[in-house]
C-alpha cells in the first residue's frame, strides 16, 4: 500500500526489536528514512538499520537512555544534519516486568513508570524542536493501561498516563502536529513472549474474540497507518489493536 510517506524521517524509540523494529522495516518500505533509537541491544537496532538500508532507504543509529531526559537530549542533539528534520516520531520502548501487586517496591514502580510515561515525555520534549509542519506523534501504550492489570500493575498505570499524554500532546501541539496513540494487546515480541509464558495456555481463546496474540507486524502497521497522510484528520486518538481483548 502507498501511504505517500516518501522521502519521509521517522524516529523510532526503541527499534532495537518488536514492535520498534517491526515498524522501522515498514517505514522503510513505505519509503523513509529512519533514526533507529536503542539503549543497550546495539546488535539488534544494527539489524534494523540493516533492514531499514536493504528496503534502499537511509538509517542512522542513536543510543540513548529514555529513561534518562539528558540522555534522551544528548543523543537527539547528536543527530546528524541530515537528520534534523523529523516528520514522523514513533514511541515503541517500554518493559513490562511481573511483579506481585503487594510485592511490588518503590524502585520497581519507578522504573518502569520513567521508561514507558516519563520517557514518552521526554522523547516528545527532546524531539520537539525538530518536528516538521504537518508531523505525527505515536505513542505505543497498551490494553493495560485501559483495563489494569495485577501482576503489571506499573506497567498499566504508566500506560494509562501515556494514553492521557497523548490527549494532552495533540490538544498542546495542535494545529500542526498529529499525536495518536495505539493500544495494542499481547503482541509476540520477546517481551510479549515472556508475559505469555505465565499465562493459562487457554488465555488467548478464553478471553480474545480472535482467539490468538498479535504479531509485531500487525501492531507496525497500524502506528504507520496513524503517523501517515492516510490518517491526516486523526490527532488524540487511541486505536485499540487487541484482537476484541477490551472492547469500549
């Protein structure tokens, strides 16, 4: 599908695997160049640049700390000319750890709270300055931020946190700027993998419509859906992709 993303700049935070990774490829495919940003996985945010540069489109690495606002400021201020000029910003990085509710500790909390809602924050803050007229903004939140969850329960309150950030972001950056948001369900990235893993075998065929997890690529074309000229009437919006896990 052409979705007129040609010649396009796409940042993507977190690309390093899953849904980020999954995303930058299609990206590329629609014909973008694409900043591939990672903390520690250096070898897989490689390999998506090398998938962003086989689709014959330019890819540029960036490390950087989400959780940490100077580094996620040192990095974008490291950004090459070339890619100074953002015209589409993805935010695809996050953990969600288990953690029994009355187990969970202050600094778990903390972490996770900095690296999905903080780090969304200032991903959007750093970037910013960058964003070109006409851009679009996604944030990647989850199902659990609508529906909590007991065993995630800093994970699905951070969610929740960017679902309203991206409210609060289209209505403050308005008219020029789209910012959405997707909603996915259990996707099967390596993290999704391992929160399945202590879940009943039954779970998606007991409490999914579609009876199965999402693939990373069913997520990614949703996000480059949103971030396109395809959704140019679309801003504060949540796009729910949860296979009829929550349905509002």
């Amino acid at each position: 599908m052409d979705l007129n993303l040609q010649n396009r700049i796409a940042l993507i935070g977190g690309a390093s695997g899953g849904i980020g990774a999954a995303t930058a490829k299609l990206f590329a495919e629609e014909g973008c160049d694409v900043v591939v940003t990672y903390h520690q996985n250096g070898e897989g945010a490689e390999q998506t640049a090398e998938q962003v540069r086989l689709a014959g489109r330019q890819a540029w690495l960036s490390q950087m700390d989400i959780a940490d606002a100077a580094s996620v400021q040192a990095a974008i201020g490291l950004l090459p000319p070339a890619a100074r000029h953002i015209d589409i910003l993805v935010m695809c990085a996050g953990e969600a750890p288990v953690s029994q509710f009355s187990e969970l500790t202050s600094d778990e909390w903390q972490r996770v709270v900095e690296l999905n809602l903080n780090g969304s924050f200032y991903l959007l803050q750093a970037c910013r300055p960058l964003l070109q007229q006409g851009a679009s903004v996604v944030f990647v939140a989850s199902v659990a931020g609508q529906t909590g969850v007991p065993l995630q329960a800093h994970y699905a309150a951070a969610k929740a946190g960017m679902i309203n950030l991206t409210k609060s972001a289209a209505r403050a950056l308005a008219p020029h700027i789209r910012v959405n948001c997707v909603a996915p369900g259990m996707t099967l990235t390596d993290m999704g993998r391992r929160t399945a893993a202590g879940l009943p075998p039954d779970y998606a065929q007991q409490k999914l419509l579609l009876e199965r997890f999402a693939e990373p690529i069913e997520i990614a074309r949703c996000i480059v859906f949103l971030a396109s000229p395809s959704a140019s009437f679309v801003t504060g919006a949540t796009l729910d992709v949860n296979g009829g896990r929550n349905l509002r």
